[in-house]
C-alpha cells in the first residue's frame, strides 16, 4: 500500500533531504526531511577511490565541502575529513559527507518512508565495470535494509538502469527521465519499456504526461515546480510527485490546493 495515492494527491520528496534549511546530501538535511513526514527522500550515491559508497551529487568535492577534489579519486579518510556544513549556517559547520549505509541505518527510524537513489556512476566508456559494481553494491544494500519495495533507483543513463532491470529481473522500480534523449545510448532498446516512473524535464503539457501515462509510466516533475503557478501547471499536466528544494513549502502549497493529504 506504500505506493498507492489518490488521483488528487500529489507526493513530495526531499531533494537531496531537505536543502532549504540544511546542508544538501548531509544526515542532518536527511532527518530534517524525514522528520518532517514528506512522502519521499532523494540522495545521490557514487563511489570513493577506495570502493566506498558515498552520498554526494557533484562529481568532485569542491562545490559543497572545504576541500577539493573528484570523489573517485578520494579515498573515504579523505572524504569524511571535509566539512560538508561549510557552506550553509555556521550551526552545520562539521557535518560529514555521509556513507549511503550511514543513510540506510536512519530509514529504521522511519519505517513508512519512500526512497529515490540516484545512482552517480555511468556505465560510459572505461567505467562500466565501476558503475555496475556500484549497482550491485547499492542493491544488495537495499536488500539487506529491506528497503527493496521502497525505493525507487534512478540514473540518466539507460544502460545502467537497463543492467539493472535484466541482472534483477525487473524486481526493482527504476526511474528514468524524459525527455528520452537525457538517457543517453540504450543500445536500441527502448528504455521507456522498463520504467515504473520518469522525471518530466521539458515540454509540460497534459500531452507530454498522458503519453508517458498510457505506457504506464508514473509522471514526475522537478525542482523548478517550487512555487504555486509551477505546482498549477503540474496538477493540469498530471504530475503525481514533486522532487524539490524547498519540500516543506511545496508540500504546505499543495495543501492549500488540496493537493496533499
């Protein structure tokens, strides 16, 4: 029952938990949204040079820690020894880059909660064994904190998430965008046959979500949808989740609407 909503309800997930009052991708950005009850948290995962799971979007350290650096090339020691609060309110100064397993032992707290991982390694030229070992690694994860009807994971890139659903036999929800050309290659498979949800990223209009729709395609919006006019355009278009930065405002909007129960 975890995914069933009503045709008026809209979700909201915490973009990288919730980054309006907290340092994005930290634990205490993370728990600042869960403990405000939004229906879903978004978190990025990518791999340390020393093969740890980490949570941060950008590729490299320099835009949200002290430091810099690309995380591939960082080993975690490294890694954790950054301030990720430096940029925010001097109350998060000393905020880790958090481990994706540090994430997974606070979803015990919350035990309704739903989960959407992007994973930030593509299986482009000379990464695939990376990417795909990072795959592996985050779903056994998932399996192991039970999180596996839970979740939804998430990649630009077709082939990754075309790995998954064949290595897993479509056992998990995967989240792709539209439109289809934000995949990348697909090696002439339609990637669109193997999504159970797609981020909408242009062309908003009720006929862009009622064709993904009669593919049975859950329809997504984003970030930009942050405000009452964006969050009219996407009740008229049909979106049925708002990934955004600010989900608490977002989510009190909708309700003003009655969008959000």
């Amino acid at each position: 029952m975890l995914w069933k909503q009503s045709e008026t309800n809209i979700w909201v997930a915490g973009h990288r938990g919730n980054p309006a009052e907290a340092p994005e991708n930290t634990m205490a950005s993370f728990r600042n949204a869960m403990e405000a009850g939004l229906d879903m948290i978004e978190l990025d995962i990518q791999m340390s040079g020393d093969g740890e799971l980490v949570i941060m979007h950008n590729l490299t350290v320099d835009q949200t820690t002290d430091g810099t650096g690309a995380i591939r090339e960082m080993t975690l020691k490294e890694i954790r020894s950054l301030d990720a609060g430096c940029r925010f309110h001097e109350e998060y100064r000393g905020e880790k880059v958090p481990l994706f397993e540090e994430f997974l032992e606070l979803t015990k707290e919350y035990p309704d909660m739903l989960y959407d991982f992007e994973l930030k390694e593509y299986p482009v030229a000379g990464n695939e064994r990376r990417a795909y070992e990072t795959a592996d690694r985050v779903t056994a994860l998932i399996e192991e904190y039970g999180l596996g009807d839970k979740c939804v994971l998430n990649a630009f890139s077709a082939m990754l998430l075309q790995y998954i659903h064949d290595k897993y036999d479509g056992r998990y929800r995967l989240h792709g965008y539209y439109p289809k050309s934000l995949l990348g290659e697909s090696q002439n498979r339609d990637p669109y046959n193997i999504l159970y949800c797609a981020c909408v990223c242009e062309d908003f209009t009720r006929e862009t979500f009622d064709r993904l729709k009669q593919r049975g395609i859950d329809t997504w919006a984003g970030t930009r949808f942050n405000n009452r006019e964006m969050l009219e355009l996407a009740r008229r278009c049909g979106a049925t989740l708002i990934t955004c930065d600010n989900p608490k405002e977002v989510r009190e909007t909708l309700r003003e609407m009655g969008l959000h129960t």
